[in-house]
C-alpha cells in the first residue's frame, strides 16, 4: 500500500502535518490484521485551497474525486489477492482522514499480495526485492520497504522539509508479551503487547534501516 501512500504525494507536499500511521496485528497463527491511515486534517484548510488549483510547483495536483476513486482501486486490487479478506475503506472528505483495514490469514500472504498489487502498477518509486515482514518461532522481523535514491533526488529542499515536519507512527501487536527487540527507537506499551516506533515522514524514505526490528514474543 506504499503506492498508495505515494499516489498522494502531491498533496502530502502542501501539508507540513501530515500524519501516517501503520497499525499491525500479528496473531499466534501468522493471521492478523493491518490498519493504514493518512490523515491530513491539521492542514485541511490549507489542502482545501491548494486542491482548487490544477498544479502547483509543476506538478499537477490530483482532484479529491481523483484521490478517493484511487483508494477504492487499490482496496479491490488487494481484496482480490489470496489470503486477503475484510476490506474496509474509510474516507472522511471533510477533514481528509483517509483509512484502509485489511485482515490476512498469514503475513507472508499479506506481502505477497502488496508486492503483486506494486508489480502490477508497474512502480519505480518502490523496491520489493526483499521480505517486509516474517513470522517464525513467535518472531517478527520486520524491514523498511525502500524508496530507490533516484526517486528521493526528484523532491525540491521545501518538499523534503515539509515531508520533516509531518509524522510515521508504525505500531505493532501481539497476543503475546514481548520479550526483546533489536531497534532502540522502539517504545513498549505497559502490558508488553505493544510497540511503536515514531519518526518523520521523511526518515523513514531516507533510511531504510529506520523501522527495521527483530520482535521476539513469549507464550
């Protein structure tokens, strides 16, 4: 769903509080659930003045019909991919909160089906060719999903800074209690079935070691 992401890159451009967040939930079994959410309302006035416009800093700046009708197009790509089940889209218009829920029967089919929906859009903004998530032996290993450098040099110095100032919350949860991990950015919720890491939009395209985290949980 990183295409996704990127599909909004014109707009997340005008917005210096874009939030991004990414909720995983990863079952004893490998099923689960992944919650993605784009929200854009710190700005929404903002938004709303440069979406009247037909481009802006030569780029041509998606209409809201544009935006909402993709986000249906990608929720029926995955919804078609094995494993893939349940999913929900969410598009508040008026405050340009925009939310997608997906269950899975196994995370490995979830990235199978991420990577086939990114192929078959023929993207250059993102680099499959490793695995984004694992589950074996009670342990998540979890990867950034790269953006090619060349992509990142195409973004002017405001675009960069803006994309600083917005947020990437990445949260995942277990059934279990956690029992260690490998990113010293990671902070654990109290009853230890929780952990998030917390960066700039930014950062997370530049380093592509930010999110990466080794999860181990007990049962």
């Amino acid at each position: 769903m990183k295409k996704l992401v990127l599909f909004f890159l014109p707009v997340l451009m005008l917005s210096s509080c874009v939030e991004l967040i990414d909720d995983l939930t990863v079952n004893r079994d490998g099923s689960g659930s992944l919650k993605l959410t784009i929200n854009l309302s710190s700005s929404k006035l903002k938004i709303n003045s440069y979406l009247a416009l037909d481009s802006l800093n030569g780029k041509r700046v998606p209409k809201l019909n544009e935006i909402t009708d993709k986000i249906d197009f990608y929720a029926d790509k995955i919804k078609s991919k094995e494993g893939i089940k349940n999913v929900s889209v969410s598009k508040n218009t008026d405050d340009f909160i925009f939310k997608v829920n997906i269950d899975f029967s196994d995370i490995e089919q979830l990235e199978q089906a991420l990577k086939e929906v990114i192929n078959e859009e023929n993207s250059s903004w993102v680099n499959f060719e490793f695995d984004w998530v694992k589950w074996e032996n009670n342990t998540l290993t979890r990867n950034n999903i790269k953006i090619p450098e060349e992509q990142l040099r195409k973004l002017k110095a405001e675009e960069i800074e803006d994309l600083k100032k917005g947020t990437y919350t990445s949260i995942t949860r277990f059934q279990d209690p956690i029992e260690k991990y490998s990113n010293e950015l990671s902070k654990i919720s109290a009853n230890k079935l929780n952990i998030m890491i917390k960066t700039s939009a930014y950062g997370l395209a530049e380093n592509t070691q930010l999110l990466k985290n080794v999860i181990k949980v007990g049962q």
